[in-house]
C-alpha cells in the first residue's frame, strides 16, 4: 500500500477522532492508535501536528478533542466516506471492500466528481 499522503495521513487521524468519539464519547490516543493500527509513538507524533495546524488538542486527562476547524475538517471526510460507500454498495459491492475502497477514493475524489456522485445519489 502506498504511503498516505500529508493530507490523506491528516484526514484519517480526522475521521478516526470523530469515530471513537462518536462511538465512545471521548477518544484517547491508545483508542486512535488501535482504530488505525498504527503504534502509540506515530498517533502521538500525528496528534502533535494536528495541534499545530489548529485541528485537535490533548487535554490533560489524554483525552482528544477536535478544534471546530478539526470537527468541521473530519465530518467532512466522514460524509465523503459515508456516501462513497453507501453508493458503493448500492452498486452491489459488498460492504467490507465498499468501506476499504471509499478509505481510498475519499482522499483522491475531485470536489466536482464527488458533488455529483452526492447529487446523482440524492436523486437515485
């Protein structure tokens, strides 16, 4: 597998903090690392540029929460891939690989094309 770009490695930490907290509550960087398969070092490295770039913030009890930039940044992607992988199932692929190949396509998707494939879906 190719190595994610910056900002496809930035919009899967996204997507993964609104998941855990929307499944757990709250979201801790053990919880990011197990959701990726990615090791406690690289969430940490990752959430530290998140914190730069006006995304996410630790607070003191290690808890992570999104910056409304983050939250509205991950939702985004999080819609992206939702949508990607409904329609791909709708086409009758089935949901497991639906899921993988919308992980890929909403990284890569122009917003023209993704704006249609939304409408064309609307519509259907």
């Amino acid at each position: 597998m190719a190595r994610p770009t910056t900002n496809q490695s930035i919009e899967d930490y996204l997507e993964a903090i609104l998941v855990i907290q929307q499944r757990n509550g709250h979201c801790r960087s053990v919880d990011v690392a197990n959701h990726l398969g990615f090791t406690k070092a690289s969430v940490s490295v990752a959430v530290s540029n998140l914190s730069r770039l006006g995304y996410a913030r630790k607070l003191a009890d290690g808890n992570l929460v999104l910056t409304e930039k983050g939250m509205d940044y991950a939702a985004s992607v999080l819609g992206r891939h939702r949508l990607l992988t409904d329609v791909l199932v709708r086409l009758g692929v089935p949901r497991e690989i639906a899921e993988e190949d919308a992980c890929r396509i909403e990284h890569d998707i122009s917003a023209e094309t993704y704006d249609r494939v939304k409408a064309w879906y609307e519509r259907a």
